[in-house]
C-alpha cells in the first residue's frame, strides 16, 4: 500500500515504486534490524538533499548521483525532495550474479578456422572483478577499473573471472581445453559487485558508462541482474538505451535465474529494448531455467537468444569457492550469467568479421543466425540458441531483430489496424529470393491467432545484393461484433529461401486489446482548478483479476486511461492548497466504448469533526474510504488536521465501507507540557460512504480511562498510538494516530466505547527516536463500555507469554519466542536488544538447538518429532541488553509438554504454560518499598488456542541476590489465582521470581524472571 502523498510524484515519473514495495526492501536487508541507511539513486539532488545523507557519489558519465540516506534523517531528506521540482529518486536496488555453459556447441571453433577469434574487439566484463594473474587470462585483460565500494578492483568472489573466461579465456592452464569463446578478444574489466558478491545500480551505471564511452569497448558483458524492472523507464534502462544510441555498443546481458514460470519477469539490464538479452539452455538444448517474456510494458520478445548454461568449466579465481572447484585453476557454474558471455564472445567474433557494424547490427545477425528450438514458444527462446559458426556467415538480417505490437479495440465498431514495417538486408554477392510468412499463437493455451489477423503485403519478395527490402505486417484486432480472442499473441515471421530451407526466422510479439473502455476522469479541486500531477492522482483497480494502473492527469487536470471492459474501482484523491484534501472511491461496471466520469470536490461532503472537551483542540484526523470483497480490497487514506480539513465522495454499493478516525490534545500542549488527556474517536460505515460523513466526539459516549503508565526501570518517552477495528471493517482497521509523552506518568484517555469497536493499543518506549526503541508493548483488540474506568501499561512483572505462535503440524514442530518481556495486564511485549537459546529435548536427548543472536526481537527454533505421543521439554533462555529497561533482564522457561502428529493439515497449539505477577504498591518505575512487604498476586495462564486444561499446582521462589540462592514463598488461593507475600531482606535491590507449575493435561513450566521488580 502507498501512501497518498507519493502517488502524484510515482505518477509524475519523480518517484521509484520500489521504494514501497515491503517485501522487496526486505528481501534486500533494508529493515532497520540490518541497515541503517537506505541507498538511493537520484537525478539533480540539490545541495539539500544532499546533506541529509551519510554520503553522496557522483555517477561518472550518467548525470545521476549514489546517495547513502541515514534513515534517521529521511523525513528531511523527504521533505528536499519534494520541494525541488527537479529531482528525481530510486531505489538503488540491489544486483545479483548466476552461473554456466560450452563453446564448440555453439560453433566457435569453426569461426576460428576462419581465423575469427575476437582478435582487435574490445570487450568489457562488468561484474566481480578479474584475476588478472590467472594464466587463462593474463594476456587477455589490458584494464581494470572499480565501482564498488571494495577498494580493490580484484576479483575476491570468483564470478567475474569465471565469465571472463568463457568469453576470451585462452585455456592456458588446461593445454586448451577450457578456451574461451573469443580467446583473443581484449578484456576490460568493470567491477561492479563486491567482494560479498552484492551489487548496486548505481555501481552498474557508472560501469556501463565507463565502458562505452570512456573505455570504448565494442560489446559490453552484463552477467549480473535484477528482478526490478517497472512500466516506468528506470535509471539503468535509459542507460542501456542512451549509450547504445550514443556509441554503438551492444550490452549483451543475463534476464536473470528464476526457477518458477512467471511470465513476464525479465531482469534488468537485458529487459531494456537495445540490450541483447539471454537465457540458458541446458547440454540437450532444453531451456534451462524459467526466464520469460514478455516485457510487460510493450509485449516486446525477451529473452531474445538462448546459450549453453548448465555445468560450464571456466576459470577460477585465486583463494575462491565459487561455483563447485574442478581444481586450482577451474571451477564448475550454471545459470544465465555462464550463458551471457558465449554471446558476448560470439558477438565479439562477430565485430571482428563487420568492424564497422554497431551493436544493432550485431544483435540483428546474431539472432538472425540463431537455431530455433522446436517446441519451445517464442516468449522463452526467442529467436534460439546462439551460432556463432552460422552468424560469421550470415547474410540476411532483419530491422528491427523483432516485431513487437498493440492491438488496440476500435470505439467506431471496426477491426483495428496496426501496421509494422520490417526491413530484410541482403549482405550477400548475389539476390535473395524469398517466400515469407507469418503464424502466431495465443501465449495461453497455444491457439492460433486466425491468418486473416495477421497478413503482410506481400508473400514473395528478391533482396538485392548489397541491397534491401521492406515488407509491411498488418495486425488485425476485435471488432464490435465479435473476433479472435484478445490477450497475448507469439510467434516468428518466417523467410524461406527458393530451394524450401528456411532462412530467417524474426520473433513477433503482439497483444490484441479486448473490448476495451476509453475513461476520462476530470479532476477538479473545490477552488474549481483542475487537479495536476502535483496535488492529485487516481487509482484504477479491475476487482475481478486485481489489475490496476496509475494513470496520471494532464495539463487540464485530466485522467485518461484504457481499461479492458468490466467492473472497476476507481479511486482517487486531490489536495485543494493546503486547506482540503478531498477523497473518491467507487466501483463502476465499464461498458466499451467512452466514459466521463468527473472527480468534482465541489460536489464532496465535509467531514466535520468537534469535540465538546472545551480546550481540545484536533491534532489528527484520517477518513478511510473502503472497498473489499472476500480476501481482496483496496483503502484510501486521507489525512488531516485542525488546519487541513477532509471532504468526500458520497457513495453507496456492496463492498463500500468509510471509517474516520480523530486525535484531540489539549490546546497548548507539547513535549515540554504533554495533554492531560488524549481523544481518540472512531466511527465506520457499511455498504455506504455516507453523506454526513462527520464525527461528533461526545465525552458522555466514550470510555474515560484513568491510565498510568511505568517504566521498565529507567525514565524514557514513548510513543503511544491507538486503532480501531469494526467487525464490518474486514481487512482494514482505522488509522493508527498517537502521541509521544513521558515514560512513567499518566493521563487521561477517551476511547469509542461499545461492543462493536475493538481498539488496538501499542507503546514503543525510545530514548532518541521512536523507530530506535526496542521496547514495543502491545495489547487488542479490547472494547470498552462507556464511562470512567482505570487502567495500567508496562506493570511489573515483565515475563514470558506464549502467544500461540509454537505449534505443531503433522510431525512439523515450531517454537517461537513469544513475548518474553510483557507486563502483567499487556497482550505482548517484546524488546530488539534480547538474544538466548531454545533447545528442545525428549528423554534428556537434544532434537534441535538454536542460538539467538543478540538483537532479534523475534526468534524460532523447527523440529520434526516422531509421530507417537511423547513427552517434550523445551527450554527458552532469553536475555536482554536494552539501556532502557534495568527489570527482567534474563527470562528462562523450561516446558514439559505431551505431543503427537496431528492430523493432515491441522496446526496445534503448543500447551505451553506460564505465570503471570501483578506486585501491589509499585511506583512508576515499577519499584516496591524496601522496608516493607509486598503482596504479588500471581496466575497461571496458557498459550492462546491451545488445548484447554485447568492449572492444578503451583510454587513461587523468591531470590534477593540474582538467582544465587532461593526462598520459597507461601501460596494463598490456588494456581488459578492466587497470591503471595514477600518480605526482602536488608540490602537487597532486586525481587527475582521463580515458579512451577502443572496443568491437569500434565503440562508444565518452570519459569524464572531474574530482577523481576527494583527495591527503593
């Protein structure tokens, strides 16, 4: 989900998507746990931006610059950006590198018969670095540059030498055996990945622009990639694009190792138009991994050749492991980065054979030579394996290599045309003759696309020698009356030579766009201006398959879009100066043809939000504008404040739900002198975004909660923040607002009362910085009847609550840590500072141990048991070294429990037990008197969702010298709830606990708490 304010800047082109993509950022370490910076890309950062990160690289040749943003300042780096109207921000996402392949299967020893060997081509390899005393390739590599961060451009990972082998390796330590494909090809090496074997973009684009320009290398191998390609044009496809136009150089680059079939994802840099893009094959010719186009955006045909990439033998860098060793000097690798450098090398034969041929030319023979592979679409293979043996003598080419198109539907009712001129060339002493053709089928399910669909305007045609020829493809689309099927279309338009033998095949891509609806979307502010990229934007969602666009509106104020007919939501949003910001959200049923559908704010509710606490003042406000069906939905958020008021759409449907949600404070208040109190009111609406939108905020309708808050042992801020959920609110709870206040203190709090709101609670204790803390307490959902009640945060003891996260399924065991440092009357607590052990045992033998490292907040520990029922015990030992929390700085559990399989796909909670305190007459920083006694009561309580069972027994220790020695302590009640009495010694500072206790299933624990409260 993207934050409101981003959208016009992703829709403008200002702003990478990627940077809110979750699951990305953390796939890449960005999370805060293991990065603290965020690397950035940008274009024109002015001398602002640049001061708000840790360090800022210039990107020779290129115009863009590497920033390393601090993470703590990224609100100021934020507000830079937005304010300099020239800037352009990405994510400097990171590379990767693969592996494999072989050379006389590709022809090269016959084009060295011909005395081709790449000898005079200039070849740049940008990857790990070179080992440039390796004997395949010493004589090979005349220059070496690093864009790293390394400080060596030397090759401590292995990758970049195996590739530079493939590709100009003499085969000098194996007598010849593992030569390359162009052994007499000049190698310059880019080091563009590190010594850890990660890679930047940017560390990318400095190397790219180097090597064209600068270095001036004929072809340009890209054995590295990213699965990070967009519909926008991203920093390193323009690269690939500009440089390629600029200089002539062909990029020949790997789409990437992917194992699944995902149509569609083709890594960068070989998505982009002019590189040459490659995919492996395996020893039989079969496509060896699952790389696919077509590349979204334009149903262009990548990848475009294959190679060899399955076990390639190629040289091995000094000191490295990569791939699996074959000796001292050669090692074994697979994937499409083995393959790229055979076509690297072939094209470097190639340039040697047509010096003067720029890298289109070369990528135009080179698929034109290429051996189609029978039963593979065109989509996966493109134009077939390379052959390098059959380029060298290679005469007829084509302009473009292939043919790309979109079918669009016809608004008047008739077919739609699209024509596509190509371009043959005739290399060759004597005329060419010949039959051509074209045949497609549907990239789903394989049907032929009907001949009548796709004509050209001629079927036989002479090329002359030297010469060329220029034929026409007609495409041919739905019409109002029915048709071909639309979606995706491949195939090859074929050219065969008058003795029958094939001698051109060119790859054809196309979509044939369905019944489609042209909507126009007029934007207008409630000044009546219309709505510009800058302040507004619009989200169209299709809600049966999911797909949706972000078009972006015009000079006018006006969004256009192309949408297959069907049902859509269309939601949007436009800020009227920094008075309104105004919210639609609607679904639609888009018939074919046009549709006006104005977004007025004019014609919007106010979203009138008081409050009868006289001195209260509004500090935030957010309106949700909802539309859910089953397990899919879509939220629009929309914020404002005392100054910055809401409005919005009135609508009603199924699916359409409205929630607002308010923060009052106390007119005056601030860090220095918090609020007494705290308002937070929400309301949500079913089925409709209502017409009076508003909410009234009434004290006599709200729970009035005395709270008070402690420390865990040393005086912090915190930040508190609140949210509501609806039983009709389904995927979406209100907004979380919240306020930062002294840690311990109290205040007063309103909360919506009544059975049909849930609020959900959290506090995050810090002492910088509320994205620092490693203290978070969590409690929810919990309703509230109206009226004045009392409650309290963070109460000593801060102990171990399973949360229902340990369980068993089948034989598959999982413990997790829980939340092992929460108070007495929270839901969860839990601290990023704590690290341990968790092992698990049956009968005194360890089935499974697990360190966890010092810093998690969370840990696990999995197992696979045996399938009888047996008696387990695992044992969690957890420490913490947080500065802010001097109370329960070590928590060890140790649980007997029974288990046995499960049943087929059933999940069973773990019985795990533990104990909770609730000491009386503790202070804000959860101290007791030390000259007098205090009463704990004490519970037994058991993991959420496990099976039930009663507490049956129950002893409590206490130790005034950390656990040294113990002294029991009388229970009065039961293990249900109970209490007991303890009276420190003189001179002590801490109360540890310890406890045993059973349950009536035979369950138990032994949990101890070192320092569960302080003294004084």
């Amino acid at each position: 989900m993207r934050p409101f304010d981003v959208q016009p800047l992703i829709a403008a082109g200002r702003l990478d998507p990627r940077l809110f993509e979750v699951d990305r950022l953390l796939a890449e370490g960005h999370d805060d746990a293991r990065r603290d910076r965020l690397p950035l890309i940008a274009r024109r950062p002015g001398g602002a931006l640049r001061a708000q990160a840790r360090s800022a690289r210039t990107i020779a040749g290129t115009g863009l610059t590497a920033l390393q943003a601090d993470k703590s300042r990224l609100p100021e780096l934020w507000r830079d950006f937005v304010a300099d109207p020239d800037a352009r921000l990405w994510l400097d996402a990171q590379i990767k590198v693969a592996t494999d392949g072989s050379v006389p299967r590709i022809g090269a020893p016959v084009a060295w018969q011909r005395g081709l060997t790449g000898k005079g081509v200039k070849v740049a390899v940008l990857d790990s670095g070179v080992d440039r005393a390796h004997p395949d390739l010493s004589s090979a590599v005349t220059e070496s540059r690093d864009f790293t961060s390394s400080g060596s451009a030397d090759d401590k990972v292995g990758h970049g030498t195996h590739v530079a082998s493939i590709l100009a390796g003499s085969g000098a330590a194996s007598g010849g055996k593992y030569r390359g494909v162009a052994p007499d090809a000049e190698i310059v090496s880019g080091k563009v990945v590190d010594d850890a074997g990660q890679g930047q973009e940017s560390w990318v684009l400095g190397g790219m622009a180097w090597a064209a320009r600068e270095a001036r290398a004929k072809v340009v191998n890209l054995s590295v990639y990213c699965f990070c390609d967009s519909t926008a044009v991203d920093p390193v496809e323009q690269a690939v694009e500009e440089l390629s136009a600029e200089t002539g150089t062909l990029f020949v680059a790997a789409v990437g190792d992917y194992w699944f079939p995902a149509p569609g994802l083709v890594g960068l840099p070989a998505a982009a138009g002019s590189a040459l893009a490659v995919s492996s094959v395996d020893r039989e010719d079969r496509p060896w991994v699952t790389a696919q186009g077509p590349r979204p955006q334009d149903y262009s045909v990548k990848p475009e050749v294959l190679a060899p990439g399955e076990g390639i033998v190629a040289a091995r860098a000094k000191n490295t492991r990569a791939g699996s060793p074959v000796d001292d000097h050669y090692t074994r690798l697979s994937g499409t980065s083995a393959a790229t450098p055979h076509v690297a090398g072939a094209a470097a034969i190639l340039a040697q054979r047509h010096p003067d041929w720029t890298g289109e030319r070369l990528k135009a023979a080179l698929m034109a030579a290429a051996k189609n592979l029978p039963g593979v679409d065109t989509y996966t293979q493109g134009s077939g394996r390379v052959d390098v043996a059959k380029a060298v003598s290679q005469e007829l080419t084509t302009s473009p290599a292939s043919v790309h198109a979109t079918v669009r539907w016809s608004d008047a009712g008739e077919a739609p045309v699209v024509t596509r001129k190509i371009t043959y060339t005739n290399d060759g002493d004597a005329p060419l003759g010949l039959t051509l053709g074209v045949a497609l089928v549907a990239q789903q399910g394989g049907a032929p696309l009907p001949a009548e669909s796709a004509t050209l305007d001629r079927e036989r045609i002479t090329v002359p020698a030297g010469g060329r020829e220029t034929v026409t493809l007609t495409l041919r689309g739905l019409s109002a009356t029915g048709g071909i099927k639309a979606g995706a279309f491949s195939g090859y338009l074929t050219a065969t030579a008058a003795d029958g033998t094939p001698a051109l095949r060119t790859p054809v891509g196309a979509y044939v766009e369905p019944p489609t609806t042209s909507l126009r979307l007029p934007i207008t502010d409630r000044d009546g201006d219309p709505g510009n990229a800058g302040n507004s934007f619009v989200t169209i969602v299709n809600v049966q398959t999911g797909d949706y666009v972000y078009p972006q509106p015009d000079d006018d104020g006006v969004v256009s879009a192309r949408v297959p007919a069907g049902t859509y939501l269309i939601s949007g949003a436009v800020d009227t100066k920094d008075t309104w910001t105004t919210g639609f959200t609607q679904v639609y049923d888009l018939a074919p043809g046009t549709r006006e559908i104005p977004l007025d704010a004019r014609r919007t509710a106010p979203v009138e939000l008081t409050n009868d606490q006289p001195d209260a003042v509004l500090t935030g406000a957010a309106a949700q504008l909802i539309w859910q069906r089953g397990t899919a939905g879509s939220s629009l958020h929309l914020r404002g404040d005392a100054r910055r008021r809401i409005s919005v759409q009135p609508a009603a449907g199924p699916g359409l739900g409205y929630d607002v949600s308010t923060l009052w404070e106390r007119e005056g208040s601030g860090p220095e002198q918090p609020s007494p109190y705290v308002f937070r009111d929400y309301r949500y609406a079913d089925g409709a975004i209502p017409s009076d939108p508003g909410l009234r905020t009434r004290r006599a309708e709200l729970a009035r909660i005395l709270t008070d808050v402690r420390s865990q042992g040393a005086a912090t801020r915190g930040w508190f923040r609140w949210s509501a959920s609806h039983p009709g609110s389904g995927l979406f709870g209100g907004e979380a607002m919240g306020v930062t206040r002294p840690v311990p203190g109290s205040f007063t709090l309103y909360l919506r009362a009544g059975r049909d709101v849930a609020w959900h609670t959290s506090l995050w204790q810090f002492e910088n910085d509320p994205l620092d803390g490693g203290i978070r307490i969590s409690r929810g959902p919990r309703s509230y009847r109206a009226g004045p009640q009392a409650d309290l945060i963070n109460a000593a003891v801060l102990g171990p609550v399973p949360d229902g996260g340990s369980t068993r399924t089948g034989d598959a065991l999982r413990a997790e840590t829980g939340c092992p440092f929460t108070g007495a009357l929270d839901g969860c607590g839990m601290d990023g500072t704590l690290g341990g052990t968790l092992r698990l045992s049956r009968g005194g033998t360890v089935i499974a141990e697990r360190r966890v490292p010092q810093g998690w907040n969370w840990y696990w520990l999995d197992a696979t048991l045996a399938p009888e029922a047996a008696t387990y015990t695992l044992q969690q030992s957890l420490t913490r070294d947080d500065p802010l929390a001097t109370l329960s700085a070590k928590v060890d559990s140790t649980w007997t429990f029974t288990s046995s399989r499960t049943a087929p796909g059933e999940k069973r909670v773990l019985p795990l037990l533990s104990v909770a305190y609730l000491p009386t007459g503790l202070n804000g920083h959860n101290a007791a008197p030390k000259d007098r006694a205090t009463i704990v009561p004490v519970w037994v309580r058991r993991s959420a969702g496990a099976p039930g069972a009663v507490p049956k027994t129950l002893t409590v220790e206490a130790s005034f010298d950390d656990g040294a020695t113990w002294r029991p302590l009388r229970l009065t009640g039961s293990a249900v709830f109970g209490s007991v009495t303890i009276r420190p010694p003189a001179g002590a500072e801490y109360v540890s606990l310890r406890a045993t206790a059973t349950d009536s299933a035979g369950n138990g624990v032994v949990q101890t708490v070192t320092r569960a409260y302080r003294l004084g």
